[in-house]
C-alpha cells in the first residue's frame, strides 16, 4: 500500500510542478522583452531588446525612438492571438519569472521578437538558439537593424538608474 502512494505521489507531483510554472492570460508589455501577465513580472528567455527609454540612428543618422518601437510591436504582435502562454525557466535576482511564451497560434515570442529585428540573440543565456535569427534580421535591415544602436546591455550601463 505504502509503495503505491509513493508512486502515486511521484506521478502526480511532475504534472503539478508543470502547471505551477506556468501562467496565461492577456499580457501588458512593459518592455521590448518584459510582460506582466496575471501580477506575474516576466523577462523572456535568452533575448535581449533595447530598453524602454533607448533611441537608436535610423540609416540617415537621426535618432528615433527604438525601445518605445519595440514595445508598441510587441505588444500589437501578442494582441492579435491571445491568450498568450509563459513558461518559467528559471528565476532572476528580482524574482521575475525568466520564460518562454508563446501566442494562441502558437507562435513563440521570444524568436518572434529577434526574426522582426527588435530583440538580439542573448547568447549567454539561449546558448545561440536565435543567432541565426539575429543574422536574417540584420541583414534584411528589420527592426532596430534599419540604422545603428548600442547593445542593449551596453546602453544599460551607461544609463544606470
């Protein structure tokens, strides 16, 4: 008796601790790679988009406002298959759920974001799983490849708040 609610438990508890880690709903961007999606803080796996504040150089120099761009294409992008659909990798120092989402359509957000040119691939932590999207991106002039811009992580330390 004992052992089959010891293998009850150990099949029981897996499917539990999957949808514990998960959380679906219509999100509210807060950046070009930040949701908040039920009261959850969500930072998308592996990417890294130009901040909210962040201006980058069209291809005639002048400065245009990127991360605003950024946020404004996401948020329309997941408007138009909800719900959109999180799934936690891990967590950050600010206790942010860190997440692969995806649309209703099934489509996943985070190489969504790189493929259109508005997030890069953070190889630190994707392992390189959107490179090759990164480089498409780049070389069709998408997003913020249209001009120049500084890295996200290197704008982030000139701009500390």
């Amino acid at each position: 008796m004992l052992l089959r609610i010891i293998l009850a438990a150990i099949l029981v508890l897996p499917a539990q601790a999957v949808l514990a880690s998960t959380v679906s709903g219509r999100p509210v961007v807060v950046d070009g790679d930040s949701l908040e999606l039920r009261g959850e803080r969500i930072r998308l796996n592996g990417i890294d988009a130009v901040e909210g504040p962040q201006e980058c150089l069209d291809a005639r120099g002048r400065p245009w406002a990127c991360g605003r761009a950024a946020a404004a294409a996401l948020q329309a992008f997941l408007d138009e298959a909800l719900p959109t659909v999180c799934e936690e990798i891990d967590r950050d120092q600010y206790d942010r759920m860190i997440a692969v989402c995806w649309r209703a359509d099934g489509v996943e957000v985070n190489a969504w974001l790189v493929a259109k040119g508005w997030a890069l691939d953070y190889t630190r932590h994707s392992g390189g799983a959107y490179a090759k999207l990164e480089a498409a991106a780049a070389a069709e002039g998408l997003g913020i490849w249209a001009g120049s811009f500084a890295a996200p992580s290197q704008w982030r330390q000139g701009h500390r708040r």
